[in-house]
C-alpha cells in the first residue's frame, strides 16, 4: 500500500535527515515514534507529499509520488491521501458537517453530505453536526478531524501527534478509533507521536 526507500532530506545547510524504509499495507497501521527533534512530522510531511525529499522513492499503491509534479500530486492527494495534523485548520464560519462536507467537495467536487454525517455520526458527533469548531472541546475536534480525513476513502492516513494534547480517556478512543477505522475503510495508517501511551495499542512500530 505505501512503501518508502532510502528517502533523505535536509532544511538548506541546516538538520539533515536520513529515514528508515518503511512498508504498510492496507488496514495495517504502523506507529512512528521518537523524541523531539528527531524528524517525525518531517516524515510524515513528505509521505504526504507537503514536502519533497532530496532521494529516494514514497510509493502509495503504484505511484511514486516524487515523481509527480505539483498539480498532479495535489490531485493525488486530495483522492488518496487523509491527513489528520497537529492543527485542524477548520473554516472557522462553517460548521461541522459543512467542513467535513467541504473537503469532499474540494476532492471530488462533489458533496457527499449523507457519507459525511454517517461518519460524523459513527465518530459520536451526531449531537455536533451544526455547531461552529470553535465550540468543541480538544478532543471533539480531533475526531471531526479523523471525519475530514476519511471522508474520500484514502488509501493512506497520516496522523501526525493525534493524542498529544488529550488526557488518557481520550487519548486512548482516539487511538483507538483510528485503527478501527483504518482496518474498516481499507486503508493504510501511519500515526507519528512522542506519545508513549500508544506504544501498547500499536504492535508495528519504528522509532527515529
């Protein structure tokens, strides 16, 4: 499903990375951890195409998505890709289902209103539907989050530091939450934290 090698990349004359390779398939998850620092949110920038290495190969099903140029990998990744990052980035005057609804108009040009309030629904946010981001709690929010990521089905789901600011309860469903929907849609999910408490809920791990 997605398979990296020998991916390198350096910010300018600064911090230089060199990644392990990695290979998950569909409905697999694989937990990236490590300290600060240590390149996490910068491995998961370029599995997700935000950022280009300077070698190596990141193949989702059968494309190289190095080699694709900007249009065609904003294209790819609105269809294939769900991210779910450290910030929301809601549309502060749209409501909840509208955001969800939104990002799947942006990929598909369609509005896919009824899949968008089943998974809204099925991530226990029916009672939130109409009210603004701004008046959900942390947690509320990451799981509207998790929606808008898998609204398009993607084949990968990157989640980059998802339980980092939720207490246990929390941490732990949304944990848990995220492999169940992983294994439900199909779908590759790559979760990179510092966070220690999810070392047990994710046996496929690699630390940087």
């Amino acid at each position: 499903m997605i398979s990296t090698k020998n991916i390198n990349f350096s910010y300018g004359q600064g911090t230089a990375f060199s990644f392990p390779d990695i290979a998950t398939s569909r409905g697999e998850s694989l937990l990236i951890t490590g300290g600060s620092g240590k390149g996490k949110t910068t491995l998961l920038h370029l599995l997700g195409g935000l950022q280009r290495p300077q070698n190596g190969d990141i193949i989702i099903e059968d494309t190289n998505i190095v080699t694709l140029s900007e249009k065609q990998l904003d294209h790819f990744r609105g269809k294939n890709i769900g991210l779910v990052l450290q910030q929301s980035y809601f549309i502060a005057s749209l409501d909840v289902l509208e955001n969800v609804v939104l990002a799947s108009w942006l990929a598909t040009g369609k509005q896919a209103g009824d899949k968008a309030r089943q998974l809204l629904e099925q991530l226990d946010l029916k009672e939130h539907l109409h009210k603004l981001p701004s008046q959900l709690s942390i947690g509320q929010q990451q799981r509207v989050s998790i929606a808008r990521a898998l609204i398009n089905e993607p084949k990968l789901l990157l989640a980059d530091e998802p339980t980092s600011s939720l207490d246990d309860e929390n941490a732990f469903k949304v944990a848990d939450m995220l492999g169940h929907l992983a294994k439900q849609f199909g779908t590759a999910l790559v979760i990179v934290t510092h966070d220690q408490r999810l070392k047990d809920r994710f046996p496929n791990q690699i630390s940087l």
